[in-house]
C-alpha cells in the first residue's frame, strides 16, 4: 500500500472474509473494523446506499431505502414513469446483503469494508427493477435448463488530467517521465511503466479486496489502459466490474488524475469498450454446450451467435446507454459498428476467439466501457437464450474486414430506445416494470442532452447561419 493511513487493510490481504452471516459478527469485530457501506449499483451503475457503524451492521437487521432510487436519470433528475401507480409514494424496498460480496475498502482512513445488497420487496419477492436483479433473473434462465452461463469482462478505461471545467478538453496526464501520453501505443510496456504508481496501486487495492486481475494492457489510445478479468459466474463478474469501477477511480484520485470510463472522452482517440466472453456449460457434466464431443461446434453455439445478431439491435441501449456511446461506435477504431461473426477476427462484433473445444465462447465486443455491468450481461445472455430458444440461425460467417460492411446497429441513442421498444420478447425476459423504467430514463437523459447548446453549435452556427 501506498499511504500509512491504509495500512490497517494489509492485515486483511491474507485474512477469510465471513462465510455467512454467523461469522459476520465475529469477524468484524476481531478484525476492528469501524464502518459498513451498503451498496447496490442504480440503473447507470452508480455505487448507492448507507454507511453504518460495523457494530449496528452485524445485527444483521433489515434497512430499507426509497424506491425511488431506480427513477433517476445520470444527472440526478427524477423521471416520471408513465403508468406507474403510487410512484412518488416512495415505498420502502429492504436491502438483503450478500455476505460474499463482502471486501475491505483499502483507499478509506478507517477501517471499513463494502457488502453488496439486493434489493427486495417488503412484502416479499426481488425489486424487478434493481439491476443486480435483472441479471440474476436471467441467469436463472440458463440454470433453469441446467446450464450454467460463464462469462469474462475486458474493460478498458483512460486516465487523464484533472479536469475541473467541463467545458475544456480531457487530456492525457503527465507520466514518470514528465510529459504526456501519446495515441498508438497499444501493448507498449514503456507506456503501462508510465503510470506505474497507479497501476501499483489497482493491484494493491484489488489484492485487499481479495479481487483476481488477469492482466492489464496498454489500449491504442493516449493513456488508455484494460483490465481483464478471470471468467466466472455472471452475477460474480458482474459485482467485479462494479468493484473494479470504484477501485480504479480511487486509485487515479491519489496520485491526481482521474480515470474515466466514458466510451469515448477524447475527440482523437479511440473509445473504451467493456468486451464480454460467454461460454455455457452443462451443470452436470461441466462440459461447454458449445461443443460437440468430436470439437466441433453444435447447434446451440450457432443459435446462441443467431440470437446475439438479431436482438443486438434491440439490446443496443444497455450497451451503448448514453449519448456519448454512439461517438465510440461512429468513430471507428475498432469499435464495431455490426454484429458480423467471425473466428479471430477483431473487426467483428461477435468474434470466436482462438481456444480449444472445452473453452470456445463468443466475445461481443460490441459494448462500452460505460454500461452498467449488470444490465449488459444481462442483455448479452438474454440474446442468446432468446436465440439458442428460438433455434435463430446466424448469418454466414464474416471472413473479411467487416468495417466495411453496412452498419447494422442503432447509430443514435434515440434509434437505440426505439429499437428495444420494438422488441416484446427482449423487454418481457427483462421484466417489462424494469423495461418500462428504462425506456423511460433513456429519453429523460436524451430530451436533457438536447437541451444543451454545444460548443460546437457556437462555433459554426453563432456568425455563419
């Protein structure tokens, strides 16, 4: 660790984290531990909740939140849901913590560990609106066939200079060597060495946290860098991505910069993907579905790709959810602006990667950086389920440079919303309450963006039009 006021969380590198909630008590109090944060992701993957004294937390008795708290936009605006009943009575949800998810949070002065929390109703049953919720009623999906989802997140991020005024543009910070970044560099190790106090840092702080980094790699931007994560249990990879989150941005913070996972923050450079691996397997076999016994592929792994193309287009907006994500997939630089299919080939956006038999899996490489974890899996599985369910075949295989191909999926946030609108069997896998909710926050967050006069609309409308 890098600062004496952390060294409380070294103690715990090594330590068992509480198996359940019979060890609860105890562990908190033998390792001293003064606070609890209770978290659980919003709907834009925003770490909400309460802090409580640790003695209060091991009671283990329920606290509760409004519901309102699934109804903001990212700016922190409330949305009206129509068709809503009661929806500003702000009813009690209870928050239920999941044990396991519980970490140390290294970068806080006192000692102080995070536990994730569904979200449940009071009189019973999950809030179909909480993502974490979302993800897990899909992943109920496949269990329910006896197939257990496997899933690996890449996510890439930059950091920059802080930038204290909105208006100016985001720059890459400066490095040990005292000057700045520059773009091309992907796989350089010199400029992974650039930042090395940080990434010292992510590891330190993912090593406390008793979290598993698989690599870390320099991206083709200035400053951009990716973390690959072990693969796993969908709800397990997901909560990594929400803890990773909060971790890198804490991590820039100590040593002045920031990191930012806006799909694309710099006009000039590349935009930061969230790419996810998915393999099936059968629970009681533990072999991958996607294989026949001679290696090769079966039909479930070419109606699960079937599945990925045709509802892409309707799943856009859990992958691209903001404005600003539709600037990734129009700017190129390997985002994909189709969901072709190929093996090993990166312009796609479903790519196979190079694996043998037991590990062939389909990379969408589709979604940003700035999706809420939660929800992109959730959709990313749901097409495939709705595919593997539907028997879709998949178009022929790309076996070209599929930038050059016509562009398939949405290109605007509003086509994107339009989109999911337009297909009842993805938003009903979903939950149609959650469904609704979010069609209805995504053009809430749309119809504020527009009521903003860019910079650029002064620069060439002021005095020419």
């Amino acid at each position: 660790m890098s600062s004496p006021s952390d060294s409380w969380a070294v103690d715990l590198v090594a330590a068992p984290l509480p198996k359940n909630e019979e060890e609860v008590k105890t562990w908190l109090k033998r390792y001293r531990i003064d606070e609890v944060e209770c978290l659980m992701s919003d709907i834009a993957g925003i770490a909400r909740g309460k802090a409580m004294p640790a003695k209060k937390f091991a009671d283990l008795k329920p606290s509760y939140l409004a519901n309102s708290i699934f109804y903001q936009s990212i700016t922190g605006d409330y949305v009206d849901i129509e068709g809503m009943e009661n929806q500003w009575m702000e009813k009690d949800v209870m928050l239920v913590p999941d044990i396991a998810t519980m970490r140390p949070l290294p970068w806080a002065k006192e000692p102080t560990v995070q536990v994730i929390h569904d979200l449940e109703q009071l009189e019973g049953g999950p809030v179909e609106t909480a993502p974490r919720n979302v993800l897990k009623r899909i992943v109920q999906l496949y269990t329910d066939k006896s197939w257990k989802a496997v899933v690996a997140p890449e996510l890439e991020f930059y950091l920059t200079a802080m930038n204290k005024d909105p208006n100016e543009a985001l720059e890459a910070p400066i490095g040990r060597s005292g000057r700045q970044s520059i773009s091309r560099q992907a796989y350089s190790m010199s400029a992974v060495d650039e930042y090395e106090t940080i990434i010292d840092d992510i590891y330190d702080f993912a090593e406390a946290q008793g979290l598993e980094i698989d690599t870390i790699t320099q991206e083709g931007g200035a400053a951009q860098l990716e973390i690959n994560l072990d693969h796993g249990d969908p709800v397990e990879l997901a909560d990594q991505v929400f803890f990773f989150k909060r971790l890198i941005r804490e991590a820039a913070l100590r040593h002045n910069c920031y990191a930012t996972f806006m799909a694309k923050p710099m006009d000039d450079e590349p935009g930061s993907a969230m790419h996810l691996h998915h393999s099936v397997v059968d629970i009681e076999t533990g072999k991958n579905i996607f294989s026949n016994e001679d290696g090769s592929e079966t039909d479930l792994f070419r109606w699960f790709i079937g599945g990925q193309q045709h509802y892409a287009p309707g799943a856009m907006v859990f992958y691209a959810p903001y404005v600003n994500s539709y600037r990734r997939v129009a700017g190129g630089w390997s985002a994909p602006a189709n969901v072709e299919w190929s093996h090993d080939n990166r312009t796609v956006g479903l790519r196979i990667p190079n694996s043998g038999p037991a590990a062939r899996r389909v990379e969408n490489r589709v979604v940003g950086a700035d999706a809420n974890g939660y929800l992109a899996l959730a959709a990313s599985l749901a097409c495939g389920y709705l595919g593997m369910m539907g028997k879709i075949e998949p178009r022929e295989e790309c076996t070209e440079d599929a930038s050059e191909r016509p562009t398939t999926l949405p290109s605007s946030l509003q086509r994107a919303i339009d989109e999911f609108g337009d297909v009842p069997e993805l938003q009903e896998i979903l939950s149609q309450e959650f469904s609704d909710l979010y069609k209805a926050i995504k053009l809430h967050e749309l119809e504020e963006f527009l009521r903003v006069i860019s910079p650029w609309e002064r620069e060439h409308l002021l005095l020419t039009v």
